[in-house]
C-alpha cells in the first residue's frame, strides 16, 4: 500500500511537469515605426473615403491594376512586409500575392497592360527591383522573379510608363553613406532618379543633385517625369523630360511635398506634412493653386490614382499615449502581430518588436517588460520653479549696477572708475554664468565639481570684498565691495540649489506584454552629486537569471568626461545599488548569470575602453584610444562582446562605423586578444548573447535600406537609418537576417522561452 501510496504521489507531483514543455527562446528589439495604417479607397468625386483593410498590422503602398478589379498593397501582418491581393468586384478575403518566407516585398507597381507587376525586396541582400509576371489569382513565388537592377545599392519605387516599355526608380547606388548633418553617429544616404527599359537594360541616371530625388512617376501624357527633390522639411515636387533635362520646380516653396501622382494632364496629388500631421493635396500645374484633397483629421500618404478616377491611400488615424508605453512612441508597446518566429539551425526563436528607442527588457521568468520614463521631453520640462530664482539674482545684480553707477555719478568719479566697476561687475557675472554653463550644458560634470570651483570663486570674493573694505572710503572701491557681497551671496545660494534647479524624476513600469497590465514598480532618485542633465535612463537589461535589473543613467551622446553610472536594481526588495562609482562616464553594463562579473564601457582614462569588474576588481579589456561600446557578456562569463571603430571607415572626419568584436576566457584565465567577427562596411552595434552564450544578436547596416530615405524619416523619427537585425552563430560563423523592413530595427535583446502547460 505504501508503494502505491508514493507511486500516485510521484504522479501528482511530476504530471503537471511532464505535461509542460518550454516555448520558444524570445528575441525583443526597438522598432521605430508608426502604427494604425490601413488601405482606404475614393472614387474622387464624393470626396469621400472608404477604408478597405482591416487588418491590425501595418498596411501601405496600395496600388490599383489595370483592369480595376484588383487592389495590390504591402502589410506587415506575417512580420516582414509581403504584397498582399484583394478583389474590388467582390468581398473576398485578402491573400498573399507573392509567396517568400524571409525577404521583404513592397512598393509594387503594374504595367498598363496587366501582364506584369514590378516591387522592391531583400530577396538577394539590398533592395533590388523585381518583376514577375501578374496573375491575380495565383500565388506568386518570388524564386521566379527576375532581378531588374542587380545592384550593391538600394533601389526604390519602380513606376512605369504609360506604354509599359520603361521603368523609372530611385536609387542611393551614386552615393556613398555620409554622416547625419545632426547625429554625428548616424549614416545618411542620397539618392537619385534612374530609367531602364522593362527588362532591367538601359539603365540610366537621370538627376545628379545634391539632395534626395524620389518617387518617380510618368505624367500622364508620358512625356515627362515627375518627382520629389531638396533639403529635409523643405521637399518640393519637380517635373524634367524623358532624358533629365529641364528639371524645374512645380510646386511652390513652404510646403513639403512628395509622393507625386498625376491625377490630370493638369493636377498632380502630392502628400504634404508638417508636425507629424500628413494630408493630401491637390496641385494645379498651371495656376499653381493647392488645395486639400479630403477633410479629415486622419494621417493620409501616398495617393495613387487609376484610369477610371478611382484613388488608393493608406494612412489612418494617428494612435494616442498609452499607459503601457509611456514617453516612447504612441500606441501600443509591442508592434501589432508580434511574435513572430523564425528558424535558428534546430530551434525556433520568437521576435518581439518592441515600439521604443531602446528594447524595454523582457524579464526572463515570465511575460513581462520594463521600460522607463520620465515625462521630460524638452528641457523646459525639467525646469523647476527654483530656476526663477537665477532671474531673481539677475534682477537684483541690474539693480546694483545701476545703483552703483549713481552713486559714482553723485561723486563725481572719473571716467575710468566707471569703466572699471562696469567691466568688473560684467566680468564677474559672465564667469558665473560660464561656470554654469559649462558644467551643466557642455561638460556635464557632477555637482560637487561645480560646487568646489564656486567654492574657490566665492573665496575670491571673500578676498576681494576685504581688499574694498580697506579702500571703501573711496565710492568706487565701496561700491565694488557691494558688487562682491552680491557676488559672494549669490554664489553660495547657487552651491546650495544647484541639484534643486532641474529635475528629471523617471519612473519604471512592469507591463505584461500579453495583457497590457501595467504597474509603476520603481521611483529612481539620482544621488546628490549627479548633475541633472546626466540623468536620464540609457539602457537598461535583466540579469539573465531574473529577479535584478541593470540600467546607466547618463547622457547617451555624452563624452568619456561627462558624468554616467551602472545601477542595478533588486526587484524583490527594490533596492538599488550604483555599480560604478568614478566620476565619468560609465555605462552600458551587462552581468553573468551567477552575477561574479560585470562588464561596462567607461571614459575614466579619457576615451571609451570596456571594463571588466570581479568584486572590488576592475580591469580594463581594452585600453587604447578607440572608441568601445554596448559591451555584453554572455550568461556563461566566459565571452564579452562589444562595438568598435578600431577597424572602421571614416566618414568625412566625422565619424567611424563601427564593427562588433569579441574577446573569449582563455583556460589559464586571461582574456584573448580582441577579434573582429563582423565586415562590412557599415555600421554594427548592440550586441546581445543568446541563453546558452554560443549565438550573438545585433543590428546592422549591412543590407542597406530598404525604401527612400525621405519617406522613412519623415513617417517617423530616426535617425541611424540603419537597422535590421542579425543573427552569427560563433562557432560556424553562419549568419541570418532576422528583419527585412525599412523600419529602424536595434538593440536586440534575446532570453530564455517560458514554460508552457
């Protein structure tokens, strides 16, 4: 009986075990990209329109066929963007059009006579144009396409011509990446309008401007080309002839506008935007009149119009702020449709994408994310009403010297006491103010830095104000005391506020990613000698074990000076914890699972190199005067990862790309020499270990982009117009893309699957 007895107990016991198994490993990464794009439809006349779609993913680049029976458009609802078919005649269900697992398709266009369909996809690696033969009722396999325009450049939005015989696009191929005019640490890409025949032959350059010219189409008598040109925010649509020349401007200045369609032999549509507003609008060529093509308060793009005066559009109403995605990108925290899965040698891994900046970590025991925020988005919002105090102080220094000037006036002083008591009270007070500015704007330092250099100032005015004292029987001298004793109040009313004058308080949520429950779970508070400005969260990772959270909290464009530190949180007794403790900027730290090492970036010996800390001991990996960052170390300890310039190419002189390297635990304990396991030419960056240490994960620009640099930047901020995420197995050195979108796609991080039962 006793057998029996322990016999049913074991099967309690271990059934609920035996009967779960363990998802999928899960990969999150940052998405920048909009959400709530839909298909819509208008027959131009009722001004009226009418959404077709209603798919929760994002859904764009509708184009209409020839025949007027079918409608063609990208949707992201597998993950990457795929050209998806739907009737116009019947209410039949929306189906895949061309069938590839992996690769992105998009921007698709017919020829007039219905025989062919021409887009962009990753197909081979870059975005390259594509054609094959259009058959609305079969499903395309992308295998059979031919490749048009074969290219180590990226080719977008192929339109034809109103006879079918030629094809005219846009492409960065002329131009090599150059650095952001405002992110230094950023690429950015020109781009230029080209012809081919349909066969992919004959092609030709067409523009040679300076700016980015995109989306070229045919006029509708076929006898010029119509496109988009000029600096960011300052776009306007241009018309030239068949072989380039007499390219001029047909829309006015001081209003954007791209994404030209013809409408008429006389009327263009264009898509205008300002303040992350989009409308459509109408332009007459001849009186140069524009008007808005429909009233409606939604975001509407990228109009294409057919022969029977049907028009197609995409855009939607723009999302609001939600709860669990505070301060980042409006809507929801995850990209509609996520997860999605894709195959790693044997194993299939999940992908997250999640829409903020920076990855919101996956806690790694269960379904649940962390993200930050801090509800300052401007500087004025950190501005407290301490500040008004400075103007206060301004007020009442004006007041001083107009009351001492007087007083030098009743007198009778000379000309040169007058100009040595304004010269010293300017002096004076431009030196506090540069002391300001330079620690809190430029060099970021810690408080008490700025505390000890006003410290010595106010000494000066001690010494000062006894010098006048001993003269003050003299006007000038006594009102150059009052000057000093102003001086001298002011500076240590400034030693005393100095941390009350901004304040950036950030907040940690938990949200579960299934339910969107959301909970507030940590209020941070920066230790009183760090400067304010440096106190924004920059990263921020889970212990690959759960249950401790590690995050920087710095300024992320800052130099090897500026002010930046590694914390860890316990989310069991909310304690926190700073890691680093010197004076400059360190950050970007990771931890092994049994939590014996702590790897970080730091500027302490004047550049950035990663540092390896055990206990009370700190080395540095790599101390040389290249520029190291985003180090990982793999769960295991004995792998760290990072990003460097050391091997990169120079851009202009104002920036190098970066390339990921790794340095590995040799048996007797030392750590190799560093090796460079990523080569192309572009930028790569956030790495990130897989659970069991033997994959890395990071974004890259290797693929290039993937849609015209305009369009994608204005849609939606971002600025490293890279971005696609890859996986590299270490030991076989086999790599896959995991992403294929014209989206910004980053800091990937990858953790354990969660039981399932």
């Amino acid at each position: 009986m006793k057998k029996i007895f322990c016999f049913l107990l074991a099967i309690i016991l271990f059934t609920p075990i035996a009967f779960s198994q363990i998802g999928n490993e899960r990969l999150f990464f940052s998405s920048y990209r909009p959400q709530g794009w839909d298909i819509w439809i208008s027959d131009d006349k009722s001004k009226e329109i009418n959404k077709i779609t209603t798919n929760e993913a994002l859904e764009y680049n509708p184009v209409i066929s020839p025949d007027g029976k079918w409608i063609v458009f990208t949707s992201e609802r597998l993950g990457n963007p795929k050209i998806f078919i739907k009737s116009l005649e019947n209410n039949s269900e929306t189906s895949l059009l061309i069938d590839n697992e992996s690769s992105m398709q998009d921007q698709a266009a017919i020829s007039p006579d219905g025989n062919w369909i021409v887009f962009t996809s990753t197909h081979e690696g870059q975005s390259d144009i594509y054609r094959l033969p259009f058959r609305p009722n079969e499903q395309l396999n992308l295998d059979d396409a031919v490749n048009l325009t074969k290219d180590k450049g990226g080719d977008f939005r192929p339109s034809f011509s109103p006879d079918g015989s030629q094809i005219v696009f846009s492409s960065d191929r002329a131009h090599s990446i150059k650095a952001h005019p405002i992110f230094v640490f950023a690429m950015s890409r020109t781009g230029d309008i080209y012809s081919m025949n349909i066969n992919g032959e004959h092609q030709t350059r067409l523009t040679k401007n300076g700016y980015w010219d995109g989306s070229p189409c045919y006029s509708k008598d076929g006898k010029k080309i119509l496109f988009y040109s000029g600096p960011r925010d300052a776009y306007r649509i241009y018309s030239m002839n068949l072989d380039g020349g007499n390219q001029v401007a047909i829309s006015p200045e001081g209003i954007n506008a791209i994404s030209p369609s013809p409408l008429s032999d006389s009327t263009i549509v264009f898509t205008t935007f300002k303040n992350d507003v989009f409308r459509l609008m109408s332009l007459n060529i001849k009186s140069k009149k524009i008007d808005s093509l429909f009233n409606s308060s939604k975001n509407l793009l990228g109009a294409k119009i057919h022969e029977n005066g049907m028009m197609v559009l995409y855009g939607g109403q723009a999302p609001l702020e939600m709860p669990y995605n505070l301060g980042g990108f409006e809507g929801d925290l995850l990209v509609k449709g996520s997860p999605y899965s894709k195959p790693l040698n044997f194993n299939q891994v999940d992908l997250y994408a999640v829409r903020r900046a920076f990855a919101a970590p996956p806690n790694p025991n269960n379904s649940t994310l962390i993200f930050d925020h801090s509800g300052v988005r401007e500087l004025t919002d950190a501005i407290t009403p301490w500040s008004y105090s400075l103007l206060g102080i301004i007020i009442i220094y004006i007041f001083f010297m107009v009351a001492g000037n007087r007083n030098l006036k009743v007198v009778k002083e000379k000309l040169s006491s007058f100009l040595l008591f304004n010269i010293l009270a300017v002096v004076v007070f431009a030196l506090i103010t540069f002391l300001l500015y330079y620690f809190f704007i430029i060099q970021l330092a810690p408080i008490n830095t700025l505390r000890s250099y006003l410290a010595v100032l106010a000494i000066c005015f001690i010494i000062g104000i006894g010098i006048a004292q001993v003269k003050s029987n003299r006007m000038l001298f006594k009102q150059l005391r009052n000057m000093l004793i102003l001086n001298f109040a002011s500076t240590i009313f400034l030693i005393l506020i100095l941390p009350k004058l901004i304040e950036i308080p950030i907040q940690f949520y938990e949200v579960n990613y299934k339910t969107n429950e959301t909970k507030p779970i940590f209020s941070f508070v920066k230790p009183s000698n760090y400067n304010p400005l440096n106190g924004m969260v920059i990263d921020t990772k889970f212990n690959p074990s759960g249950g401790e959270l590690i995050y920087t909290v710095g300024n992320f464009r800052g130099g090897p000076l500026n002010q930046g530190d590694v914390f860890s949180l316990d989310l069991n007794t909310l304690k926190t914890n700073r890691i680093t403790t010197s004076n400059f900027n360190d950050g970007f730290g990771d931890i092994t699972a049994d939590q014996s090492k702590i790897v970080f970036r730091s500027g302490r010996s004047g550049h950035f190199d990663i540092y390896l800390q055990q206990g009370v001991k700190v080395q540095n990996l790599t101390s040389d005067d290249h520029r190291d960052n985003f180090p990982i170390i793999s769960p295991q300890g004995d792998k760290i990862a990072f990003c460097s310039d050391r091997l990169g190419t120079d851009i202009e002189g104002k920036v190098k790309t970066m390339d990921i390297f790794i340095i590995s635990l040799n048996k007797n304990g030392n750590w190799s020499e560093e090796k460079r396991i990523t080569t192309d030419k572009g930028q790569d960056a956030h790495p990130h270990f897989s659970p069991d240490g033997e994959w890395i994960t990071y974004t890259s620009e290797e693929g290039g982009i993937n849609d015209e640099e305009p369009l994608v930047q204005n849609v939606i901020f971002g600025p490293q117009i890279y971005g696609e995420i890859f996986a590299l197995h270490l030991s076989s050195g086999k790599k896959i893309r995991l992403t294929h979108n014209k989206w910004e796609d980053g800091a990937p991080l990858w953790t354990k699957g969660l039981s399932e039962r």
